[in-house]
C-alpha cells in the first residue's frame, strides 16, 4: 500500500488557469484556490494556507445545529 504525501500539492484549473493547493488533514480531503495565476506565487499561498488549517488558525465551516422553527422565527 502506498504512503500518503505529507504537505499539499498544487493542482491547475485547465479553465481558469488559477492553483489550487490539495492536502489532506485530520482525514478530510481539502482542496483550497490560492487565487494566483503564478505558480510561483501561488506556491508561496500555497503554504501559508496549508499551514493556517494544520495550526488551527483557519476554521473549517461548521454548521448551525438550531431547530428549524428557531431559525425561522430569527428570519421573519
């Protein structure tokens, strides 16, 4: 069985041309735009967002759990 790589990949948007870092943290798969064009740029933000989801600094999205009628009642 293969190992897998440790650290993050850059991936390129045939479409767009933008880079996306890849990695793997805490068993989800992330796959996050640098919103660069420049690989060399885009591997500069690669890092410093790798490095923001490993430390904690950036949150991954949690979801509300609030009744539904609570919610709405907030709305109207």
């Amino acid at each position: 069985m293969a190992r897998r790589p440790e650290g993050w990949t850059l991936s390129r948007d045939a479409r767009t041309g933008v880079w996306f870092a890849r990695f793997r943290h805490d068993g989800r798969q992330f796959s996050r735009s640098t919103r660069e064009t420049d690989r060399g740029e885009a591997l500069t933000v690669a890092a410093r967002i790798h490095a923001e989801v490993a430390s904690g600094a950036r949150r991954v999205g949690v979801a509300r759990r609030e009744p539904l009628a609570r919610l709405t009642s907030e709305w109207l």
